[in-house]
C-alpha cells in the first residue's frame, strides 16, 4: 500500500470553475499536510500547509484535512488556465524535522 | 519566507565525470536538508537526508558511494555526482525549512545531463 495516494490525473476542468484534488494517506499518525504545486520542469512550490482537522482558506486556495478518515483535498476556486500544473500532495508522518513522503501528484488543466 | 537558493541549475557532463551541486539557504540556518530526484513524468524521489556535522542518511537502493553529500554547514548542503552515466541525467532538487513545523521549500532544482 502506497503512503500517500493521488489520481494522477489529469483532471480537467473549465476555467472559472472549482477544482478539487484528493489525496489520501496510510499513516493515521500523520502530523502535517501539504499541497505542493509542480509547474512542468520547475521545482515544486509550497501552496498550503494543514495541520488541524477542517478547513483553511488561502485565497482562492482551502485545503481540507479529515484525519479520521486520513483523508486530505485541495480546492482551488475560479480555476484559471495559470492553475494548470501537477499538485502534489505530502505528509510529514512524525513530525518535527523528518522527511516528507509524497504522492505521485494530481495533473490539472484548466480549460480556457 | 523562506529562501533556498540551489546551483547550477542546468549542467552537461561526460561520462565519467564528477558533478557537484550546492544547495544554500539564505536566510535561515538548516539543520537538515533533503536530496530528491525526479525523472520526467515521474514523482519525487526522496534519495537522503542530509544532517549538518554528521553523516548524510540514504534511502534503500541509492548508492552512498556515488551520491556523495556534505552538509559541513547551518546554510550549505553540497551533493556530488561521482562517476556520472547516462542513467544519472535526471533533475535533482534539494529542500529545507526553518522550523520543524513548516512545509519545506524547495530549490530550483539542477538539471543534470550526462553525455
């Protein structure tokens, strides 16, 4: 069983529309949550970090986090065609300074 | 926010040849940093952790020998491609963070080809 689950996509959708990724995850002792965003041939780049149950706005950016059901997501409101890029989605298991484990990552194209 | 600054971030070698990328943060100390390499249209590869003033931890199936690392200070982490082939060519990128409770950020990665 992989650590942390993604679709790999690719998701399309509208531009103006929401986008939602998901992202699952094995370790229920997981601490920290977050959504990188991967533009192709370029590093990825921190979006959102998600600590707590329940949602956190950035933006046009909310991540979600149920650990309960280890379950994670991202949505991204009024999608624009710049929002297209590979999302991916890592978990720090333990917390403190130790490494991050990362799902394959979600492509999403926004449809102008 | 935090800043990690990685070169080059485009280099061609010979078979044979060694490589060396440098990994810095700029403007906070990093008491661990980490090695990933990503083939194209493949996910991130966790190859180790690298621990300042002591020695680099590799994951299962990267070679220690070959990915030299050196971490000798709070804001350099250095990561040397001995003896690069072909199958080496890959893009490498490093990340940090100033707190243990932060995400990491990333550096702008180096593209290596070997020729």
């Amino acid at each position: 069983q992989k650590e942390v689950e993604q679709n790999s996509g690719p998701l399309s959708v509208p531009e103006g529309a929401i986008a939602s990724l998901n992202c699952t995850y094995s370790d229920r002792g997981s601490q920290s949550f977050f959504w990188y965003r991967q533009y192709s041939g370029k590093s990825p780049e921190l979006i959102m970090s998600i600590y707590s149950n329940g949602d956190k706005e950035d933006g046009r950016f909310t991540a979600q986090l149920n650990k309960a059901s280890q379950y994670v997501s991202l949505l991204i409101r009024d999608s624009q065609p710049s929002d297209s890029a590979t999302y991916l989605c890592a978990v720090n298991p333990a917390g403190g300074y130790q490494k991050v484990t990362f799902g394959i990552g979600t492509k999403l194209q926004v449809i102008p | 926010g935090a800043v990690v600054s990685q070169h080059p971030s485009r280099v061609i070698c010979k078979s044979g040849t060694s490589v060396k990328i440098e990994c810095r943060s700029l403007d906070f100390q990093a008491t661990t940093m980490f090695w990933y390499r990503q083939f194209p249209k493949q996910s991130l590869m966790l190859m180790a952790t690298s621990n300042e003033g002591s020695k680099a931890t590799y994951e299962q199936g990267v070679e220690k020998d070959k990915f030299l690392i050196n971490h000798a200070s709070l804001t350099l982490s250095t990561l040397t491609v001995t003896s690069a082939h072909p199958e080496d060519s890959s893009f490498y990128i490093c990340s940090a963070s100033p707190t243990s409770e932060t995400g990491y950020t990333f550096g702008s990665g180096t593209r290596l080809t070997v020729v």
